[in-house]
C-alpha cells in the first residue's frame, strides 16, 4: 500500500467527519475530476468536486457510514451504507491519490431506487448551496 494513500483517506475521514468541511479543498487536487451517479458527465475541477462532495455529506449525512476499505497503490475503494427517507443505500467510492490530494473521486449507489433517491436530494441540496454563493 502506497503510504501517501493511506494519508490521504484518513485525511478523508477526518474531514468528513468533522463538522466542518474547510480541509476538503485543500484535500482535493486543482484539476480533481468528480464522477457522480445522478449527474452523466464527469465534473472538472477542485471548485465543483469540492461542491458536489459538501453537497453529498449533508445528504447522505444521519447513518452514513464506511462498511470496508480496500486500498491498492494509489487507489482506495470505500464501500458504505446509509438510509434516505427509508431508502436503503449501498455505494462506493472510488478515489484515486496523485502528490497527496484526491485526483479523481468516482461515486456509485444501488439499488435503482436509491439513485433516484440520491439523485432527488442532490438537486436541491445544489440548488441550495449554488444559491449561498450567488
């Protein structure tokens, strides 16, 4: 295991963890793409990444949680678990490690109903979050 990426997830965890999201940028590389379930287009850039991944923490927020951890060189693959609105929601993220920042941070869900689910709350978390920066 690459000991750069094992920093950089626990670094992932504690900010995720902590009310506060301020080290996720720094976290995140300048040229970082962002791949989400609900949105068909790869997303490019520390800005968006870093919107898409505040969004992301409020909507699964309440029982999400980590349930295994695979890390290989520079990659890490995070299963986790959470409940929307009754949904149950199994996913994992893919985040790929270049220089000690997340380069690239892919997001799948299933079941089909929990994309919808995710897709739903992502919107209007966005929209939100969009319209406290206008």
């Amino acid at each position: 295991m690459d000991e750069g990426t094992r920093e950089v997830i626990d670094r992932w965890h504690d900010t995720m963890s902590a009310s506060s999201h301020y080290s996720l940028f720094e976290l995140l590389a300048k040229d970082c793409i962002f791949w989400s379930p609900v949105v068909h287009t790869p997303q490019r850039g520390r800005d968006i990444t870093c919107l898409y991944l505040s969004a992301a923490s409020q909507v699964f927020g309440g029982d999400f949680r980590y349930t295994n951890e695979m890390i290989d060189g520079s990659c890490a693959v995070l299963e986790f678990t959470c409940t929307i609105d009754d949904t149950q929601i199994n996913g994992v993220d893919i985040i790929q490690v270049r220089n000690r920042q997340i380069c690239e941070f892919k997001v799948m869900v299933r079941p089909l109903k929990a994309v919808h689910k995710v897709h739903e709350r992502m919107m209007s978390m966005l929209d939100n979050l969009k319209g406290q920066t206008s």
